[in-house]
C-alpha cells in the first residue's frame, strides 16, 4: 500500500499546482535557511581529530604577580619558557609539545624565484605523532636532530613544489636566516578545522591560513627567532635585556599540549600541574594561590569561543523562521485537504478506515516533504554561497558534507510529516453520510 499511497502523492502534486507549489517552495525556503547557518555551526564547532581530541591536553597556569589579583581570574593560555622546558622534561603523559609561531624569509638561490616570507611554528618533534600530521615525503626530525638543536626543517607541500617543484626534496637545503637548513620532510595537505593546536596566534585565523615550515623549537631558540604573535609580560617583564633575557622571564608565547594514554588521565595531569606550581613556589615563583586549568580539544575551543555568539544566534533565528515556514504548511496543507472531503467520503463509505485515510495523506505529506527537501538542497547550496562570500573565513566553513546532505533531506521529510499531522488528522474525521447528502 505505500508504494500505492506514493504514487497518489505523486500525483496529488499536479491537482492544485499554485497551492503545492507554495508549499513546497515555503517548506524549501525554511529547511535551506535553517541548513545553510546550521552548516556553517557544525563545521565551525566540529571536532577537528576525532578519537582523539578527549586525550589532548591544554595545561594554563597562573604565574601573573600578586598585585591586582582577584579571585575567579583565569590563567593565562600560553606559558613561559622556563615553564614549558620544565613540562618537556617532566615525562608526563604520552607526548608533549611546546610550540610557537615563527615568521621568516627563504632564499631559494634561484633567480627566477626571488626571497619570499613564510610562517610557520616552532614544535618539538612530539607535535607531528600528536596532530596525527600526514606525510608526502620523509618525516618528523628524530631526536639526535633535536637534541641537537639542528638546522633542520619540514615544509608544508606547497611551499615545497614551490622551492623544489613535485619531487622528494628530503636530504636537500635551502636558506633561511643565513643559514643552510636540510629538508627533512613535507607535510601533506594537513589543514584542520578548526585549526585547534593554533588557535591563539594562528596566520589566517581559526579557520583558514596554513604552516608553510616547521623548525625544532630549541633550534628557532637558538637562532633567537623571536614570537610570532602575543606576548604576554606579567608584572615589570624581562630583567634582563635582549633575547636571553626575555626567555628568562615570565612572559607567556608559548602554547603548550600534552597527550595523555586516554581522557582519564586529565585528572591526574591536573593533580600534576598543581604539585608544579607547589614545588616552583619554593623557589618564589607563582606567588598567586594555585590555579591550573586542564583543557582537552573540545573544551579548549569553547574557552577561546571559536564559536561566536552570533553564529549560534543566527541558527536559532534560522530555525525560528524554519518554524514559521511549517505554520504556514499546515495552513496550507488544511486548505488542501478539506478541498478533498468528498473524496474521502467516498472512500470512507466505500469501506476504507479511518487508518487507511491517515496513511494516505500523511504519505502525500511526505511526499510534499521529499520534493521540499531536494529544492531546500538546492537552495542551501545557494545560502553557503553567500555566506562565504562574506570572509575568507566563512568560504572556509560554508561547505556541506554527506552528513549534511542527508540531514537536510531529513530534515525537510520529518518537518512535513509534522506539518501534516493536523490537517491528516482533520481529514480522518470527515463523516461519510453527511459528505455523500451533500454530493
């Protein structure tokens, strides 16, 4: 029967043609403005490692002077220097990393490739096994490397092409901050969104812009390559002056990360970072009282509210209309339906139920929903074009993936199923006899 009942639904489409099309075109214009901004919230607020993103840590602590401090203060969410060599050291967790943003010239020594600027971060080599970083070429520098403190480098792969074109550069060099830096790897096409392990700081933003190099971080150190990005300088700054004296002080530029075994080991890397801030008070540091935070991926992205407020407004007011768009179904759909009562009375002293009469409509409905759902599509497709005309952001998240897809379609059948509800129901109670008198 319902492929029955769908071939009537079908054709009920071309029995009023003005008023179906008003319904499939309120139902269209409803579900595409609801999926367009809801798109944009998914991808802005999906989980950019799946499976992971509950064992990555952020640790924050509070190293800022007394002076001015006030109960409820949160920590800062970058760490000094001296704090981020103790937590390399500490053997905490399964992987740590320390990583700041550089920014930097390279000489290719072609001449038909003049100097060009990149930007890029200074990790551990930890970071790459954490990030679940992908290779085209080589790999991670390896400890020797680091220890070291070598002048080796990984390139993202349109910087490499750039310099060596579509071929392995490992093992070849090129020039940056005059000096000859050997190629030991080519990151492929790695750009996370939300781009999590660089929110603060990040070229381009949360949401666009790449790493086109990657140094060891204690060799950026010792080729005194300076932030690139905020600094943050508690109490008088650096004592001393110069590079030196600037790693030995309490300014905060670097992000940090530790990856545990699983998400339990939050609570003990927490219980950690607070025994740290005990032990470094004896030595007349962190003279606030003891304030440590530990964040994971998710939690991390919503301390720096990488969702905006407007943007989860802007759903909500998408949904509200998408509301408004299934009154004016239902509407419509009882003006449809009660133009039919004849028709059901017929049926209905012909021997049909009051159930065969419910499925029937409410399968028309559906169908309504299906071909709502497909125009709807169309239209989404329309809404994210101008949403990512608005930012080189918004180009970045307005995309929609099968998820998506199937959920707009969803979306649309179930919200007309709803919509039809009360006007099949209506339909259900037309009282035979009295339909046939009136005939």
């Amino acid at each position: 029967m319902f492929r029955y009942y769908f071939t009537l639904g079908l054709r009920s489409l071309r029995r009023n043609p003005v008023l179906t099309a008003l319904m499939v075109l309120t139902l269209a214009v409803g579900v595409a403005a609801s999926m367009a901004t809801f798109t944009v919230l998914y991808v802005m607020s999906g989980d950019p490692i799946p499976g992971k993103s509950d064992r990555l840590f952020v640790p924050r602590m509070d190293t800022a002077p007394l002076a001015g401090y006030a109960a409820g203060d949160e920590p800062s969410d970058q760490m000094n220097y001296t704090d981020a060599i103790n937590l390399l050291a500490s053997g905490q967790g399964l992987r740590r990393t320390a990583v700041y943003g550089i920014g930097t010239a390279i000489e290719s020594g072609r001449p038909d490739l003049p100097p060009f600027l990149v930007q890029g971060v200074a990790p551990t080599r930890d970071f790459f096994a954490m990030f679940e970083v992908p290779f085209l070429y080589g790999g991670a520098w390896g400890a020797d490397a680091e220890t070291s403190k070598a002048d080796v480098v990984v390139l993202n792969r349109d910087t490499s092409e750039k310099l060596f074109g579509k071929i392995n550069p490992v093992g070849k060099y090129l020039q940056m901050e005059n000096t000859q830096w050997q190629v030991v790897g080519v990151v492929n096409n790695w750009k996370p969104l939300p781009r999590y392990y660089r929110l603060i700081n990040g070229n381009g933003g949360s949401f666009t812009g790449s790493d086109e190099v990657f140094i060891p971080f204690q060799t950026a150190v010792r080729h005194e390559l300076s932030n690139n990005g905020s600094n943050n300088c508690n109490g008088e700054g650096p004592k001393e002056p110069g590079y030196q004296g600037w790693i030995k002080s309490e300014c905060d530029w670097i992000q940090f990360w530790f990856e545990g075994k699983s998400a339990g080991d939050q609570a003990m890397l927490k219980d950690y970072l607070a025994a740290y801030v005990t032990d470094q008070k004896k030595l007349g540091r962190f003279p606030r009282p003891i304030n440590v935070r530990l964040q994971n991926v998710m939690e991390w992205m919503q301390h720096l509210g990488v969702v905006s407020k407007d943007a989860k407004l802007s759903t909500w007011l998408a949904f509200g209309f998408l509301l408004v768009c299934l009154v004016n179904t239902v509407g419509l759909l009882l003006a449809k339906f009660s133009a039919r009562a004849g028709e059901v009375g017929v049926r209905r002293a012909l021997g049909a139920t009051k159930r065969d009469v419910f499925q029937q409509f409410l399968i028309e409905a559906t169908v309504i929903g299906l071909v709502g759902g497909l125009l709807g599509l169309i239209l989404s497709f329309g809404g994210l074009w101008l949403i990512s005309l608005q930012s080189e952001s918004m180009a970045a998240v307005a995309k929609m993936d099968w998820a998506m897809l199937a959920t707009t379609l969803g979306l649309s059948i179930v919200a007309s199923i709803f919509a039809g509800l009360l006007p099949t129901w209506r339909a259900c109670l037309v009282t035979p006899a009295l339909q046939l008198k009136t005939q």
